[in-house]
C-alpha cells in the first residue's frame, strides 16, 4: 500500500464517530499532503478512498467527515478530478448548510439583543473569546459549546463549514458543468446565501455567478447600445473592467490601462502587471435612465452598481440585466484581485442596437422609474 494511500484510510477512520481528536486529523492530512508533494504513491486511489468516506458520510453523525472534504479538495487543486467530488460532495452539501443555519440560529437566540448596551472593552473581550461569527455577530466559546449535546450534528456543521464549502468552490470553479448544476439548484442557493455571513461567504459568491448571460447596456451620452454577453463574472468590480474592455473596442471613451490586465482577470495568463485598474465608467441600473448621467450626483445612489456588489444585484428590465453607463465620478481605482482563479470570466459584446432602439429602451426604462 502506497503512503499516500494508507494516509487517507487513515484520514477515514480517524474522523469515524463523536470522539474523533483533532491532532489524528491533523496528523493524518499532514502525512496525505507530504506524500502528495513527493509525488509518492497512487493519487488518484487516495483520491477514490476519500471520495468513498464522503459518499458515506452523514451530517446527524456529527463526525469530523468536513476533514475529509477539504482533503479531497486539496487534491482536486493538484489536479484530481472535479467531477468526481463535485458528484458526491453537492448531494452531501445542503443537509451541512441546513444544520448549520439551524446551529447558527439557537446561538443568536441565546444572546442579548444586537448593541444592547456592550461598551468596547466588553464587546473586545467577547470577540477574543469568539468561537465564530455568524451574521457579524461574535458566538462565545462556552456559549457555542452550550448546545453541542443536543445538536451536535448542527455545532459541527457550523463550526467546519468552511471545511465544506472551500473544496465545493474548488469543483465548481473547475467544472463548468458542476457549477450550472448548482446554481440551478434554488434550494441550494438559498441555503447557502443563508449561511453567507457564517462561513459560505465565497460559496454564496460563485453561486451568484453569471453564466453565458445576455444583459443590456445603455451608453445615453453616445446614443448607442449593446448586447453583450456576461460569463463567469462573480463580482462588480470585474464586470466593470471586462465591460470596459469590450466596450472599448468599439469606441466607447474608456480608461487606458494594459491589454495584460484584462487577460489576468479573464484568466487567459496568470501573471498580473500591475496592482490596480483605473476605472472607466459609473455603472447604474436601468432606472439611472431617467437621470442625467453625465452628472453623477444627480443620479439617485439607488441605481448605482457599486463595484463591492455581485451581478446578480443587477436588476432586470423587461426580462434582461441592463446597464446604463456614464463617466465616472472623479478617477476611480479597482484592484487587479481574480475573485476565483480556476474560474475564466468573460464580457463581450454580442451585437449593437440601433439608435432607434436604444433611444426607445431608454425612454421605456425612463418611464418605469422616474426618479
């Protein structure tokens, strides 16, 4: 038997049953890992001994299986395959997210109302004693330990949801087939932006992505329009910059910064040149129609797209995202940062209106929110 093999039986056994310990997790991954630096074994039937331990695992056993599954995504990263964990580990997933709202939820119950009087020295102290943080909120150790004999399976859940949720982003991100399933999935992307501000944060961001999306995007100070196609972008600040360099193509005034940078975050190259964007636009919503976006301050911060956001913020209008774009308002600095980097992201423009047409989508837009 191979060294990596016989580290991730081990890992198995090791994280059977409520007593599992901690330093025997600990032990056995550090073994799995070093094997796997050396190259030292058969990886792909480790691989195949943790996905099994998964395919068995049960959130009311209230083990330490998570152990397993941030293993199983370490190997994915060093390029075991994603479909093979994403397979097993989605159907495990919801029953996880499910338990830890419900975990996350008795805590709060148990605490004094939000701000109810905790000077700073106190509120220092509690989050020092933290064992987590849910809804912002920082859960006190004994408090947290309160109810693991009741809801053990809900306090494991919780505490190791990262331990979940980090190789499901790695198999998502590396699957395009994966990730469409799970953003179908309603169910489960209502259960995870449940649990966002409780450690999901960056599953409830890639659920969020759009994929080979059509929107529409309004530029008034030129009378012109765009189809464009949004795919793999997971955050605000990219769609800016890839709508920036699409748009840019076709002669929309835009900031000037280096071809490299929209190949990084497009993850054509890996290499970034340099560490920021200078930004080219204010984006609004289709309701900054009725507004003259050629003064930033008179459009209404209700329609802004703010950068820190996600796309799917972005509203429809008659059954497509819409943008409305104008010039921003002072110059604008963006990271370089690629939100998720085995995740190609993409805008492009698919076809431009008329100017008949876009000028009626404008006056239609304008007219159903006039601000």
């Amino acid at each position: 038997m191979t060294d990596i093999v016989a580290a991730a039986r081990d890992l198995t056994r090791v994280v059977d049953g409520v007593d599992w310990e901690l330093a025997r997790v600990r032990a056995a991954q550090d073994t799995l890992y070093a094997a796997l630096d050396a190259g030292d074994g058969d990886k792909d039937g480790a691989f195949t001994v943790l996905l099994d331990r998964l395919s068995r695992s049960r959130v009311d056993d209230g083990d330490g299986v998570a152990h397993v599954a941030i293993t199983a995504g370490a190997l994915v990263e060093a390029g075991a395959s994603a479909r093979r964990l994403g397979d097993v580990l989605l159907p495990k997933l919801l029953p996880v997210l499910h338990a830890a709202r419900r975990y996350a939820d008795w805590c709060l119950g148990q605490l004094p109302p939000h701000g109810n009087g905790q000077d700073e020295e106190d509120l220092g102290e509690t989050m020092a004693d933290a064992a987590l943080r849910v809804d912002d909120r920082p859960i006190p150790r004994d408090l947290f330990r309160a109810g693991m004999t009741d809801d053990r399976p809900g306090a494991t859940s919780l505490y190791w949801l990262g331990q979940w949720t980090r190789p499901t982003v790695a198999a998502l991100t590396r699957d395009r087939v994966l990730l469409q399933r799970a953003i179908a999935d309603r169910e489960l992307v209502a259960a995870a932006r449940a649990v966002a501000d409780a450690g999901a944060y960056w599953l409830d961001v890639l659920l969020g992505v759009e994929l080979d999306q059509t929107w529409l995007v309004l530029c008034p100070l030129e009378g012109r329009g765009f189809r464009v196609e949004v795919d793999g972008i997971a955050d605000n600040f990219t769609l800016h910059v890839l709508l920036a360099d699409a748009l840019g193509r076709f002669d929309i005034p835009t900031a000037d910064n280096p071809p490299e940078l929209f190949d990084f975050l497009r993850g054509i190259v890996d290499d970034c040149p340099r560490n920021h964007i200078v930004g080219s636009f204010n984006l609004y919503d289709f309701r900054a129609a009725a507004s003259d976006v050629a003064e930033p301050s008179k459009v209404a911060q209700e329609c802004w797209v703010w950068g820190e956001g996600n796309p799917r913020d972005v509203p429809h209008f008659e059954g497509v995202r819409t943008l409305v774009v104008g010039p921003p308002w002072g110059k604008r600095i963006i990271g370089s940062d690629r939100t998720f980097w085995s995740l190609p992201a993409d805008v492009k423009v698919v076809d431009e209106l008329t100017p008949e047409e876009t000028q009626m989508i404008l006056a239609r837009a304008a007219a159903s929110h006039p601000f």
